[in-house]
C-alpha cells in the first residue's frame, strides 16, 4: 500500500473491510497513512480516524491539511453525540 500512489491507495483502503483498513494505517509511516486520508472523502476519512486508537487518531488529525482536519474533526463530533 505504501508503493501506490495516494488517491489509488485511497481506492484500495475504502474497499477493504473496517478491520483491515485499520490494519493498514496502522502499519503505514503517519505521513504516507494522512495523504491517503486526505485522498478520501470526509465521510470516509472520519470513519476510518474513529476507528483507530486516540493516539493514532490524534497523530493523523494533526497531518491533514487544516481544513481537511476540520471538516473530518467535525463529523466525528457527530459519533460522540
């Protein structure tokens, strides 16, 4: 995953399972695991960040471009509600 380019790897990441879409951001270099993220819509990239430990979700978040983070930080607002 980490060879494919991120909008592709993107592609890929939305059609694995929750659980391996996890794993694979998990095992990815930060930086390379927030340009996938960015590649994927809001929705998509909230869901997957609310899936990971706090401490990873944090580590992303402050990766995305700013109003990539925002947009992302709002919608998991949403899931705490």
């Amino acid at each position: 995953m980490a060879a494919l380019e991120e909008g592709r790897a993107a592609d890929v990441l939305e059609e694995l399972s929750p659980e391996d879409q996890v794993d694979v951001l998990e095992d990815l270099p930060p930086e390379k695991a927030a340009d996938i993220l960015e590649e994927m819509g809001p929705d998509e990239a909230a869901d997957l960040i609310a899936d990971l430990p706090e401490e990873r979700q944090t580590e992303l978040l402050s990766l995305l471009e700013p109003e990539e983070a925002e947009d992302v930080r709002e919608l998991l607002s949403y899931g705490e509600e």
